[in-house]
C-alpha cells in the first residue's frame, strides 16, 4: 500500500510580505544610519540612537495600550525593574557603538563583523551559565571566525578603531541576548520582545541623555543649525527613527508567523543582500578575497545553525 506524500503547506502571502518588510526595514535603518553618520556629516551617534529609543518608546505604547498588537505585560517588581534596567543599559551601549562603527567602516564590513554574534553568544552561554553544546556545534564556529579574519586582511577600508568598536558592539548583542535568558528566566518574570522594547527604550533614553549632553555637546543647538539649512535632516532623523521601531516590530513578527530558527537563517540572508545592496549604494571598493572571507562566515553561521538544530 503506498503511503500518500504529506501535502506541502504554501506559505502564505501575508508572511512573505513580513518578511520583506522585515528586510526592507531593516537594511533601511542600517543605509540611513550609514548615509547620516558618514556621507551626510552628522557625526553623532550617541543623539541619533537617543532619538531611535524615543520613537520605540513612543511607538511601542501606542502599538501595546491602543493597537493591542499584543498583550500588555507589566513589571510586578522592583527586582524585575532592575533586571530590565540592566539589560536595557547593554542594550543601548550595543545600539550606539553599533552607529559609531558606521561612521568608520562600510556597511559590508559591518555586516561581516556582526555574523559573528554567533561564536560570542556561545561563549557567553558556557561562561555565564556553563551552557554546553556539542563539539560539532562549536566546531562550525571556526570558518565564522576565520572568515572575518580573513575579511579584515583584505578590507580597503580597514579602520582599526572601528573594527574593535563593532566588534565589541557584536559582543555587547549576544551578552545581551544571553543576560536576558538568564535575568528573565521565570515564568513570572518573562516578557515578550515588545513589551520588553516598551519598557527598555524609555529607561535607555535616561541612560542616553545625559551621556549625549557630555558627549555629543550643544547637538541639539547643532540640529537646529543644520534643519535651517536644510529641512532634510529632520525627516531624516523622523524616518529613520520610525524604521528603528519597525525592525523590532516586524522582527517580532515574523518570529511568530514562522520561528526563531527561521529567522536565525532569514538574518544571515538578510545579511548578504545588505552588503550587495550597501555596495552598490556607497560603492565602497571591496576585494574578491574579503568577500569569500564574508562568505566563509555565512557559511559557518549556516552550518552553526544546522548543528544547533541537529543537536537540540
């Protein structure tokens, strides 16, 4: 008797558009913080993130208390306010050296540095939480390594206060991700990604005022100069301020339309077209060994999470 093949499910339109809208949002925010910090001159990083955690503030609410996109979560305690608060703190601290690395490589190489989330995320796991995994996983984390460093040899735009400052920001991400596995681990105590972005965001534009204030002097004065100027700036800022909430808002969705390892491998796709897309926006020289250095990590975060799948 022969078994009948299982019918394949079609995916449906609503998710593709997720995803695109996913991409789109998400290689938008990174163009424009590339265009604002590097070719249009407006070096301040530590402002721009302060304005992209005031639009996820804003947007986050609205979204939550009227839209309802999903439930409201509350913190219950002062000990979960604090575990927020520091993971709100790593965040922002990722977020702005993430920006300020823009202002000295290009976006292709950025995007190579940061597929190495994977080997810090590892690292932290074992170290934060003795987390192992098997020897083939951590295996697939060597071509990831290498590929960078292979990468790094032959960039044409190497800027070595750049280079430690994104990668720190990639390490700076996966401690956070990892922190937060182990700071909101109770039942009670675990927030999904939006209410989580509702309650960071604001307790990050404490963190970035003051730090903007000392930093980043007379910026505000600075802005207001430049929009006399040329009005651009402002709806520059406007949008590229509101797409810094979308990437978390249809990265949540997609996550829940598909999963996180669909996701895991629609990031590394994602990550490819930023660097074709990068390149031919800025048309930054790139050279054919740090591309197959760039493609070498790919594939290692691929095989990574193969392994991890694999060994679940």
């Amino acid at each position: 008797m022969q078994i009948p093949e299982p019918v394949k499910t079609p995916i449906p339109l609503s998710t593709i558009g997720l995803v695109f809208s996913w991409y789109g949002t998400n290689i938008g925010v990174l163009l424009l913080n590339k265009y604002l910090l590097s070719n249009y001159g407006f070096k301040y990083p530590v402002f721009l993130t302060m304005c992209h955690m005031t639009a996820c503030s804003l947007f986050s609410y609205i979204a939550i208390a009227f839209m309802k996109v999903v439930p409201m979560q509350r913190i219950n305690s002062r000990k979960q306010f604090m575990k927020t608060s520091v993971l709100s703190l790593v965040f922002c601290f990722s977020v702005v050296l993430g920006n300020v690395s823009l202002r000295f490589l290009p976006v292709s190489f950025n995007q190579a540095i940061g597929a190495t989330t994977p080997f810090f995320t590892a690292i932290f796991a074992y170290l934060m939480s003795k987390k192992r995994e098997a020897w083939i996983t951590y295996a697939t984390l060597l071509p990831v390594v290498a590929g960078v460093i292979i990468a790094s040899g032959s960039e044409p735009s190497f800027h070595l206060f750049g280079f430690i400052v994104c990668v720190t920001a990639t390490a700076a991400r996966a401690f956070k991700s990892v922190l937060q596995g182990i700071l909101l681990s109770s039942e009670e105590e675990k927030l999904n990604s939006m209410n989580l972005l509702m309650y960071m965001a604001p307790i990050a534009v404490v963190f970035l005022l003051p730090a903007t204030l000392l930093m980043e002097e007379n910026v505000i004065g600075i802005t207001i100069t430049l929009a006399r100027k040329d009005v651009k700036i402002i709806w520059y800022l406007l949008f590229n301020s509101s797409l810094a909430y979308f990437v978390n808002l249809t990265n949540f969705l997609v996550t829940k339309h598909t999963s996180a390892l669909t996701l895991q491998v629609l990031g590394n796709a994602k990550g490819a077209v930023a660097v074709i897309v990068s390149i031919s926006i800025f048309k930054n020289p790139v050279s054919m060994i740090g591309m197959m250095g760039y493609s070498l990590t790919v594939f290692g975060v691929l095989c990574y999470t193969e392994a991890k799948k694999s060994y679940k």
